[in-house]
C-alpha cells in the first residue's frame, strides 16, 4: 500500500487499520503491475497532493491496469486522465466525472481498456474480479 | 443564508457561526441578486447534494453574479457550469477545474462574465470588490 506519508492508519469508521508501506514519492509506476484507489474520504485529500496525483497520471499513461471505486475517480479527475472514457463511480461524483469529459454510467463495474471503475463498497466482488482479469491477461 | 438544512452551523477552524436561514429546497433563483459559494471543507458536501447541485445551476443560467472562492468553484464544477470560463481557486483544485474545461490563472480575483473567482481567504477584499462592482453594473 502506497500514500502520502508510511505509517499505520485507521479507517474513520470502522476498526479496519491499513499500513502505508512507502510513500509515492519513493515510488515508481514501474514498481507495480496496476493501481487500486479506494474510496471513502480519502480521495479528497489525496487528490490534493502533488506528488500522488504525478504518480497516478503516469502510472495510468503506463496503460497498465488502473482501478478507482466509490470517491477514488475523483483523482484520476484531478490527473487528467478521464478524457473520454466511460465509467463509473460513487453516484453524488457522477457530475464531476462528466464535467471532466467522461460518460458516466449506473453499474456495478465498468471496464474501459485499462480503466476499472465501480460505484459502491457493494460492488467490491464485481471491481476486484475485472481488476484480476485484466492483470491476467 | 441558504444551505441543505436550515441551522446555526459552528465553522471548523474557528468560533464563527453562521446561520443557514433556509434551505436551497425552499428558495428559487428569482429570490436573489447574486450567489456566492464560500470555501472551505463545505464544497464537498454541497457538491453531492442533489437540490443545491441544481439551484447553483439555474442560478448560473440566469447570467447573475455567480461567485466562489477556495474550494467553492468545486460545486460550479459539479453543476456543469464551468464550460469554456478563464477562473481561478484554491491551488490545489486546479487539476478538477482544467479537467472540466475550466482555464486556471493563479491571480487573486478573475471576473468571466458572471462568473467571479478567487482562491484563498486572503483574496477576499479584492473577491468582495469584484462581486459589488457586478452587482452594481
């Protein structure tokens, strides 16, 4: 798991505790075989920060897989790599993922080329198997 | 003052209050001269609330004073309404609002029409200047 700064977090509200292992800034899109942005409230501060949002726009220009759920297309919004895609996302993002050129749409996951994007913490199967079929291509 | 719920709201960050007189379901553009969307962490809950989402929306349209500072112009994005306009906002939302069409000058007021826009807290004199001066054409 890569962030803003290494150190153990705690999700705001549950118990679940994640390990930023490494900082992006010590990173490189080479270093992974794709990118997985969870949501939540994360992607607002995430989006904020320069060096994350570098690394997401050259880790998506890889062409490798790059997968954002619920908040997390909000920055690939902030990276300039909607363009014209097709996807999808938390439905109150759905203006601001459109604004930015992409066609939004109601479903549990879409996949367009290396884009995998899906709604809600419900479609976790649906996301996590278009992610794993695209690495196993 | 309208908001999503009427109110007397605590800021954040300080001992300001504010009171929400009514809510964006209870009032129609006619109903004022000009807008004007504050910053802070507000932005990302008025942007995914679907009434005020709207009213900002029908409102622009009237070719009224529409104004928004810091994170503010984050709910113009949201509304469709950034299009084609030169405008400015707090740094770190510049990726959102080019990725929206939007062209970001970093100065501290840009008037585009109706559109008025600033960045940061310190930008309000020339922000609220800027706002009159449409006000009174």
């Amino acid at each position: 798991v890569i962030g803003i700064l290494p150190g153990v977090y705690k999700a705001y509200n549950s118990d679940v505790t994640v390990h930023v292992q490494k900082s992006v800034t010590e990173v490189s899109p080479g270093d992974f075989h794709a990118l997985v942005i969870p949501g939540g409230r994360s992607p607002a501060n995430l989006r904020e920060d320069k060096a994350v949002v570098e690394f997401v726009k050259k880790f998506f220009e890889t062409g490798k897989p790059t997968a954002a759920i619920c908040h997390g297309p909000q920055v690939l919004v902030t990276a300039g790599v909607i363009g014209k895609r097709t996807l999808t996302g938390f439905p109150e993002i759905e203006g601001e993922l459109t604004a930015a050129g992409g066609t939004f749409k109601d479903v549990e996951v879409l996949v367009d080329g290396n884009l995998v994007t899906s709604r809600i913490p419900g479609d976790l199967p649906a996301f996590s198997r278009a992610v794993e079929k695209l690495l196993l291509r």
